[in-house]
C-alpha cells in the first residue's frame, strides 16, 4: 500500500505556539515558584494564537464603531464563545445553514477563524442584499483554508483516506466530511486501536490527514500500523 500523509497534518501554527509556550514555561519555572504563586496569586501568560486575537480585535472595534455583530460559526464552540465577550450583547451567531434573522442598518461580520469560506461567503450574499451598510472580516486562519485544499487534493489521489483526530475537534469533523464528498471510503479515527485490517482490502492507495490539535505522534502512530498491515499482504 502506498501511504500520503498530509504535509498539513497536525498541530498548526497556533497549536504548536502554545504547546511550545507551555513547555518553555515549565521548564523555565522554578521549584520555589510554586511557593511564591501561592503567596501573590497566579501569573497568567496568555497563548491565544494570534489568529484568534486578530478577530477578537476586529470584532471590538466593529462593535465601537456601531456595527450589529454577525458571527459566522458555531455558537457553541469556544472560540466563538470566547469572541461573543468582545463583540456585545446582540451579536449573532449563524452557521451556513442558519436563517438571517432581520438586521440593523449596519452590520459588521466576522468569522471563526476554522470556518469553510464557503460559508462566509454565503452569509455575506445574503446580508449584502438586507443591510445598508456590511464591513466584512475575514478572520478565517490561512492555516485551515490550506489545509482544506490540501485535504480535497489528497482525496481525490487515493482509495481511502484516514482522518486522524479528536471527535469532537470541529475541524478534524470538516476534513472527514469534505473527504467523504471525494472519496467513497473514509475512516475518522482518535487512535490506533481503532483501526481494523479489512478496512484495507483491495486498497494500493492511503491517503492520512488530521486536524490542527492532531498531535504528531498519533499520526505517526498511524503511518507505523498502516505500515504494519501493509508488509502483511
Ligand atoms: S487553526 Fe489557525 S487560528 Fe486556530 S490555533 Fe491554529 S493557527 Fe491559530
């Protein structure tokens, strides 16, 4: 069997940054810290990518300067969450497949930042033709778009296609749909034990991709078993 892994595959930018940032700081930190934390309280050492801080910017100031705040995601992911704190009380939250409720003169959008542009895109028509003004941010992360188009790429090349990430990784969920529309087998999977031999049978070419919190050794975990089924045929 031949085996792909998506060059994409795996921690992303921001994923990596803060693992890194976390790593740095226990090894950074003293023993006597510890005593210290509790007699001063906590240091708090923010790792927010700074993907995400961007939209959580552009959504403070769309709400300073008076703009109805339109969120394109899903409501309870917490990034978007996290984003409805900067963006005021009557923000919205639409997914694609949501109905635009009636709007204010002026709306600002933005989007999480792990969203399909298709989805942008298809709100914005839709706002384009109610409001009077519409200030558009595309906040979507390179990282994810890049990754999508690697993924549509890779699908299209092989006979099955392994997505390697956390269920409930909103993300890692896009690949496995968008693969699916390509390619006819595709199996969505947290770890190893998941995966079973017959899966491969009459199979010459594995596609492998994950998420952007996938960590790299459950991918490589992945490569090593296909490996292992493959030398068996
Ligand atoms: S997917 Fe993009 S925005 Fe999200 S953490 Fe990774 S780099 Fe940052």
């Amino acid at each position: 069997m031949q085996i792909t892994v998506a060059k994409k595959a795996g921690f992303c930018f921001g994923v990596k940054r803060a693992i890194d940032i976390a790593f740095k700081l226990a090894r950074d930190t003293k023993k006597e810290i510890y005593e210290e934390i509790t007699k001063i309280g906590y240091k708090i050492v923010d790792a927010t990518c700074p993907f995400v801080k961007k939209a959580q910017k552009r959504a403070q100031t769309l709400k300073e300067e008076g703009y109805q705040i339109l969120i394109v995601g899903d409501k309870e992911h917490p990034e978007v969450q996290a984003l409805l704190g900067f963006a005021g009380d009557d923000a919205i939250v639409l997914c694609d497949k949501d109905t635009v409720p009636p709007l204010k003169k002026k709306v600002g959008i933005i989007v999480q930042t792990t969203q399909p542009v298709e989805a942008l895109k298809k709100i914005v028509c839709h706002v384009i033709s109610e409001a009077e003004e519409v200030k558009v941010y595309n906040t979507i992360c390179d990282s994810t778009s890049q990754r999508l188009e690697e993924t549509k790429d890779l699908a299209k090349e092989v006979d099955i296609m392994m997505v390697v990430g956390g269920k409930n990784s909103a993300n890692t969920a896009q690949l496995a749909r968008l693969s699916a529309e390509i390619c006819p087998r595709v199996y969505f999977i947290e770890t190893t034990d998941e995966i079973k031999e017959d899966w491969f049978n009459g199979a010459k070419k594995i596609g492998i991709t994950g998420g952007a919190s996938t960590p790299r050794w459950i991918i490589d975990g992945v490569v090593k078993k296909l490996k292992e089924i493959s030398v068996k045929r």
